[in-house]
C-alpha cells in the first residue's frame, strides 16, 4: 500500500518570504492537495545569528495570506513536533552520535585554513571545489598534535560510494559523482551545531516526508541527502527540482530585492490568489492556452507533472495583468470588500468609508493594483487639481458649468438614470456637443480627462457634490 503523501515547505526566518521560495511553498501546497496528502511547514532556524523571530511571524502571515495553510507545523502542531529545527538539537546530536559510533561519520580536525586552501587550489585549476578527505585517515599522534594546538573537530560524514543515479520528478534521470563533486562533507560543526545537511536528512526521515519539491540550486545536495538518509535507516522521499526564476534580464532574480518579497506585493495592492494564479505559471502549464485561475481550480488542476525544468521569467507587467484580470471577476461587493481590506492594512483610507465602499466598483475596471485606488479616490476631495485648467476656462466650458447649474436646481432622480436625465436637460441649451461637451464636464467632476463612465460617478457624487465642483470650476 503506498504510503500517504507527505511534502514540507522549510523556509530559514532570515529574510522576508520571496517570489522563489513562496513558489516553492505553493507548489508543494497544490501537490499535497491535489494528492490528499499533507502540507508540513518546517523552520530551519538554527542559524540562530541570522535567524530572526519578526521574519518567522511576517513568514507565516504571509502564508496565510496566500491562502496556504499547513497541516502540521509551529502553532497547529503535529504528530513529529517540535517543527522548529532550534528545539531539536537534542534529536541532531542523537544521530550524529549513532553516526560516528557506526563509523559512517568522523571526528575531523582539518582547520578551517586548511579547507579554505583546498578550495583555492581548485578554482586556481578550474575544478569544483571538494573536500580531500585527509581527515579520515589521521594518525592518533596527528590527531592529539592538532588537539593540542586548540583545533575543535567538525564530524564529517563518509562518503563511501561516490557514484549515485536517481529519478528526478521533473528533470528525469540524474548522475552524480560525489567523490568529484564534494568529498566527505560536515554534518557537525565545531561548536557542536548541526548542518543543513544533518538537520534535514534527520527531520524529512522522522517527519516521514515523501516527497521533496525545492530549487534547482538544492540539486547538487540531493546524492549527499540520499546517502545520508540511508545510513541513518531512512527510506529516502521521492526529489523534484524547480527552475530557478530569472529577471528580465535574464540572469537569476535575487533573494534580497525588496520588490519581489511576499510582503511587497502586498503593499502593492496584490490579491492573494492572483499573486499564486501568476507564481503557478511561473514554471507549470496546464497543457492548454488558460492563464487565469480560481484557487480552487489551482488545487485542482496543478500537476507536478506538468512542470517543465526550463527557467522561468518573473515579468512584473504580466502578474499586473493577471491581477487586473481577478479584479475584474470579482462581483462589486467582493471587490469593495477586498479593496477596503488593503487600504485600511495600508493606512490609506482618507474618506468616509461608506462613501469610499460606494464608489470603489467604479475604478474596477480601470485599474490592476489596489495601490492605483489613493489617487483615484481623490475624485471625492472636491479640491482636487484639474489635469487641464486650460479645458474648463473657455468660454465653452463656462456654458456648460452655467447651464448645468441651471439644470441641477430642479434634476431628480438617482442611479445611473441621473447622468443620463442631467444631460438631455443640458444639451439643447448648449452648443457644445460630443467630445466638446464630456471632456469638459469629466474635468470638472472629476479633475481628469479619462477614467469610468461618467454616469457611474454621478449618482454616487451626488447632486450637492456635483453642484458645488461646477461652481468651483466658475469660481476657480
């Protein structure tokens, strides 16, 4: 019977979530999901120095905004808990012991120097740089000579067969040479901390994790992983490696650009499940020409087969698009509510918030961030500078603000029928028609020479609202 499936997402909290990472959280999300299986999330925070508890909270808010909810993990707890890596260091020590006493690991007092000249001498020849292992077979005189000059040993584990082939769920069959590629490697520092490399291989074995999804750039750790797996009496997961995301220029897009952080997309007005429709494409297609997605329909129809390994493009235009795409979908009420949600987040609601939850569907089709509504709502500051002060103060314009006072004194009505009624009344007692009468009156009302439709403005405005800007306008 095969085993349920099992996957993790183990960020470091060293940094705000990025466009990389958080794709990688999500696929392993929509795979465990489509697949009944579990979502573990997993924080790898033993680099205490760089390890920052405000990143592990804004990490999992971020998360959680996303709509990506871990089954096991810090706060929801779980059968194989803690799922911190900092309170398992006692669960580390205890195989790195089981290591060396099995003689799979060693007792290393190659100095730092030394290890730094090896990995000289390789690039000065072009080689990658590896380990030689002369460590392992150090005499009892060298080694207490070292011990007596205060080296502290690292534990290194035994790379006994080198060559190493595997199926990679995206890239197909892989070959490795370890014995080339790396040497024995340290699963123990001197100060008695574990690896990456000891850490994870322990926690995906005990976490009974089966499936493995990362970047590409984990590729070169996975022969070091599965050796390391099997001489602790773990069954190794199945590995699949992402491409990494490139900018458009075309080299790899950094971790630390503030702009492509989970965090920044939120400020810039990004709905959550649009920002994973666009991270989805980022590297998986469904087989046919559909680019926009529901979330439920992410979950779904994602299929870790049909990921491809070649690079992706983060192209900031197109999760624009994208996005402009979900805010359309929405109805007005959902949209209101969303939009609402993100300026007060931001501390950017100005108006009223009834008055501001009213107009809001007005700007739906008009915009593509929820960062482009602060000035559009200007429109309800009835101070708001003109884009053209040279259209309102012809003799023209001045008919047309005259006559529609004249006409607004005795209008009644209300919805969308308003702005139809206010200008049948205005047009037979004026000369201006077409674009010489609607450019003049949008500047008026609305201090622009585009955006929505006039007649939704109207009726949310309201008369006295609409009264006073055409006065303004003959009074500047």
């Amino acid at each position: 019977m095969m085993s349920p499936i099992r996957v993790r997402f183990a960020p470091s909290p060293t940094g705000l979530l990025h466009i990389g990472n958080i794709r990688t959280a999500l696929f392993n999300y929509l795979f465990a999901k489509r697949n009944h299986g579990k979502f573990i999330l997993r924080v790898e925070d033993t680099d205490l120095e760089r390890s920052k508890a405000e990143y592990c909270e804004a990490m999992m808010e971020d998360l959680l905004w996303m709509g990506i909810r871990w089954d096991e993990g810090p706060e929801t707890g779980g059968e194989y808990g803690p799922y911190e890596q900092s309170k398992r260091l006692a669960v580390y020590q205890k195989y790195a012991d089981q290591l060396l006493r099995e003689g799979k690991a060693y007792y290393c007092y190659v100095t730092e120097e030394e290890t730094e000249d090896m990995k000289r001498l390789a690039r000065a020849e072009h080689k990658p740089p590896r380990f030689d292992n002369r460590g392992r077979n150090f005499s009892k005189e060298e080694i207490e000579k070292r011990k007596a000059k205060g080296v502290k040993p690292t534990v290194r584990f035994k790379i006994e067969n080198p060559q190493l082939k595997m199926t990679d769920l995206i890239r197909g069959e892989v070959s490795f040479n370890l014995d080339e590629m790396v040497g024995d490697f340290v699963i123990q520092r001197a100060d008695g901390t574990p690896t990456f490399h000891l850490a994870v291989c322990i926690d995906d074995g005990l976490m009974k994790v089966t499936h493995v999804i990362r970047g590409e750039d984990h590729l070169s750790n996975t022969p070091k992983h599965i050796l390391l797996l099997q001489a602790m009496g773990f069954e190794p997961p199945q590995y699949g490696h992402l491409s990494l995301i490139h900018g458009e220029g075309g080299g790899p897009l950094s971790k630390r650009l503030e702009s492509v952080s989970v965090r920044e997309f939120r400020r810039n007005g990004i709905l959550p499940h649009a920002l994973a429709n666009y991270i989805a494409l980022l590297g998986w297609s469904p087989g046919d020409n559909r680019e926009i997605f529901t979330w439920d329909e992410l979950q779904n129809t994602f299929d870790l087969a049909q990921v491809n390994k070649s690079a992706s493009i983060y192209d900031p235009h197109k999760l624009d698009w994208v996005n402009g795409q979900h805010l359309r979908i929405l109805g007005d009420e959902d949209f209101s509510r969303h939009a609402l949600a993100y300026l007060k987040e931001q501390k950017l609601l100005k108006y009223e918030e009834t008055l501001v939850h009213k107009i809001l569907p007005v700007f739906k089709d008009n915009i593509d961030r929820f960062n482009q509504l602060p000035e559009r709502l200007d429109i309800l500051n009835d101070h708001f500078p003109y884009e053209n002060q040279n259209l309102i103060q012809t003799a023209e314009a001045k008919e047309i603000c005259q006559t529609s006072l004249e006409v607004l004194a005795n209008l009644k009505g209300e919805g969308e029928t308003l702005f139809d009624e206010f200008v049948n009344q205005i047009k037979p007692k004026i000369k201006a028609k077409g674009r010489n009468l609607f450019m003049p009156l949008r500047v008026v009302l609305t201090g622009k020479e585009h955006g929505p439709e006039l007649k939704r403005i109207f009726p949310v405005l309201g008369l006295a609202r609409i009264k006073r800007r055409f006065e303004r306008a003959l009074n500047p």
